[in-house]
C-alpha cells in the first residue's frame, strides 16, 4: 500500500540530495514532526518526565567529557528538590540518576554538602545499583547508615526507609526484619510504589519469601489501595512475574505458563486495569508509562489484541526494558509489538 504524503508537498524521489531532503523535512508543519520522532519507539528512562531527561543526558555528557563539575551537581539538587513531597516522583528520579550517575558522581556531590538529603540518598541508591551488579553484595551497613542520616534530615521522607528495605533484600536478610522497615515507609507513604516492588521482589520465591508471603501482601492492599494509586500495578506486576517464573523453569510448568491468562482472576485484573489505566489522565504517577507498558504486554499474553493496541499508544512509544526483555531485546520486542498493533 502506498505511503502517505505530507499535504501539500510533492512526491520526492529516492534518490534526491541529501539538502534536498532536508530542506523538505524543514519545511513541514512543526507539530508533524513532533509527532513523527516523538511517537517513534525508544527506550527513555525518564519515560515522561522532561526535566529528569534533561538532567540525565547532562550526567551523561559529563562523563562522555570526562569530567565533573559543580554546575552538574546544582542539575542534581535542583531536580530532586523541586520535587517538594512528591514522594512518589522523587523516587522516580533518584532512580533514573542512580542508574547513570556510576559511583563517583554521588560520591563527589555527598563530599561536598555532606548535609543535602538529596545527596546522602543519590549516594545510598547508587551504592545499592553497583552492589546489585555483583555476584555478593557484601557489607551494606554503610549505606544503611546513609539512610538513616538522610532520615533525620526529612524525617518525612519514605525513601530513605525504602532503600534500608533494598539492603534486606540484597543481603537476603530474614524477613522478619522487614516489619519494622515496612510500618515506617506506611506511616510516611502508604501506597509508595518503589517500596511496594522493593517489597513484591523481596518476599518472592526467588529471593527470601514464598507464593505465601506475596499473596498476604497483595491481600493486604487490595482491600484498600485507590485504583488510581503509584502502586496500582502490583498485581498485575505478580502476575507477570509468575508467568515469568513458569516459563524459566521449562518443562510443564512452562507448557502450563499460557493458562496462567486464562484465569478469571487474571482476567479481572486486567479487565479493571483496561478499563481504569487507558481513561486519559487516570494514571499520574511519575511511572504511569511503566504501567502501561506492563498492561500493553499481559494483553498481548492474553491475546486481547485491541486493548493491547490502546495501551501501546497510550505509552507514545516510550519503551520500559521490563516485561519485554524477558523475550530479548526490549526495544526490538516492544518496537515489533508497536509497531503491528498501536495502529489506531
């Protein structure tokens, strides 16, 4: 089928100049080609969030220059900073520019204003992003250190309890020290999404719970949890992972994963997912993308082909490495996906 052209502009062969082209693509209206690069499939760990993307391509530049300097780490406070109480997208952030920063960045800011809450956590969570990409972890008590200080700095502030829930995790501590972490991060933030995943992967199989332990905790905020709350996709994000699991281990089980999207109860969650997450402007939560790509993904499982196709372009083409790199690469996963059914 032959493509569409732009109105108003004639036909231009393959083989035009390369100013030609350009000239061409100049001349278009603006908002055709916003919408032209920015639905285009992409991995951005800012996902929606300009003024995080903005800062994140300047640590990245910083590095590619090989140096560092105070005008960088002014980016960092002011954009962790301006978040206010904005728990939730705080956490967003801290995450992103952990996971760009390495361990000299941090390290260099927190020396510097030993004092600044917004430095001593950067520090603590890009401490725990380079301990997680080791075979032990080691020592944490350092970092639980930091988190404590950074408490008393904003003693209303979650997070640094959140990360103090990370070192249980990757030290596989015992789960009964979880419970006076956890009435600390519900009495600051009930419904704070990090802590909630940190929580999810925490009492699983695969680390230092069981199938038990998880169903309890998803009982336990079902009941109460807003349908429009950060942590509205934990569910759906167990039962992702459930599905993952049976596929890892192989032989029946990963015969069986399919009948996993066959169940009233995941169909539910997916109905009332489908049904409150693709309304415009329900999700407003700093990784409502994030959740879309998820929901975009268990409908595909599903074989719920239109609603799939509804939250892929609700995503505008930001990609999340999970669930999709569970199949390979993520963005040739999810780009194949967007690009056959967010036809509209």
């Amino acid at each position: 089928m032959a493509r569409c052209r732009p109105y108003g502009f004639p036909h231009t062969p393959a083989a035009t100049t390369p100013s030609l082209r350009k000239a061409v693509r100049n001349a278009m209206p603006a908002f055709i080609r916003r919408r032209r690069k920015g639905n285009a499939p992409r991995l951005a760990p800012e996902l929606d969030d300009l003024a995080l993307g903005k800062v994140r391509r300047r640590v990245l530049s910083c590095w590619d220059r090989g140096s560092l300097d105070t005008a960088v780490m002014a980016l960092l406070s002011q954009v962790i900073d301006e978040t206010g109480e904005d728990w939730d997208r705080k956490a967003h952030r801290l995450e992103v520019l952990a996971g760009v920063s390495g361990r000299a960045l941090p390290g260099i800011w927190r020396e510097h204003k030993p004092r600044d809450q917004g430095a001593l956590l950067l520090h603590a969570w890009s401490e725990l992003v380079q301990a997680g990409q080791q075979s032990s972890p080691g020592d944490l008590s350092d970092v639980r250190e930091t988190c404590l200080r950074a408490a008393e700095l904003v003693p209303a502030d979650p997070i640094p309890w959140t990360l103090h829930l990370s070192t249980l995790r990757l030290e596989r501590r015992p789960t009964r020290e979880l419970s006076p972490i956890w009435r600390e991060i519900k009495a600051r933030d009930p419904w704070n999404r990090e802590a909630h995943l940190q929580a999810l992967a925490y009492l699983s199989p695969e680390e230092c719970g069981s199938s038990v332990l998880v169903l309890d905790l998803l009982d336990g905020i079902r009941a109460e949890m807003p349908a429009d709350a950060p942590t509205a996709a934990l569910e759906l994000t167990a039962i992702v992972r459930n599905h993952t699991r049976a596929v890892s281990v192989g032989g029946l089980m990963a015969l069986g994963a399919a009948e996993i999207w066959r169940r009233a109860d995941v169909a539910k969650v997916l109905d009332q997912a489908s049904y409150d997450w693709l309304t415009p402007g329900f999700l407003k939560h700093a990784a409502a993308l994030a959740d879309l790509n998820l929901l975009a993904y268990a409908l595909l499982k599903s074989t719920r082909l239109p609603e799939a196709g509804a939250a892929l372009r609700a995503t505008g083409g930001v990609a999340t490495p999970w669930p999709w790199s569970v199949e390979g690469d993520p963005l040739e996963r999810f780009s194949h996906f967007y690009t056959r059914h967010s036809e509209g």
